[in-house]
C-alpha cells in the first residue's frame, strides 16, 4: 500500500527499480527504503524476537530500534528502514543477530 495523492504533500515517484527479498522479486521506487518497499508490497513481518521468536514489524522508521535488521547484499545488521533501495539488491530476513564480520 502506498499513498498516492495526498491533499498537502505532492509526491514525486522516482523511476522503478526491482530487488529481490528471499528470492521474490519486488517492485519498488528509486528513494524509497527497503522497509517502505516491503511493506508496500505487503510484508509485515521484517524479523523475529531473539529469544521467544516473536514477529517483529515496521516500528521507528529512523534506524533507532532493531526490529528491521536484515541481510542485504551480503552485509549483516543493515537497518532497512533507512537504507534506500537499489536495484538489484538482493535483500534476506535475518535470523538472529547475523554474522559479526561484515561480508559486503
């Protein structure tokens, strides 16, 4: 979902770019984040608690909580909900706290 008219703000779409999120092709907007992308293309579910597995969703927004850790393009810990998507990125739901050395 994603909103397309809005009576004070005038939103200017940049160009499609497609990324892959656990190997299923997404559609999404040149300066969007990931997080926005998933979430338009109806992913609610970005990670899980790390004891008790409990789903996680969209939270802050502005890369403070941990809820949208995730894998992407080799690298651990990337906070999708700051990180503009590019294309071809290829973006993974992290399990767990993911690899302390960095693979980008």
């Amino acid at each position: 979902m994603r909103i397309k008219e809005h009576p004070i703000i005038d939103f200017k779409r940049g160009k499609p770019v497609s990324f892959t999120f656990n190997g299923r092709e997404i559609t999404a907007f040149e300066g969007e984040t990931i997080a926005a992308a998933l979430h338009a293309a109806g992913v609610r579910v970005l990670s899980h608690s790390h004891d008790l597995k409990r789903p996680r969703g969209f939270f802050c927004a502005i890369g403070n909580c941990s809820s949208c850790l995730m894998k992407v393009n080799g690298a651990y810990n990337v906070r999708i909900c700051v990180t503009p998507v590019r294309e071809g990125d290829r973006v993974e739901m992290q399990e767990g706290r993911g690899d302390i050395i960095a693979k980008a």
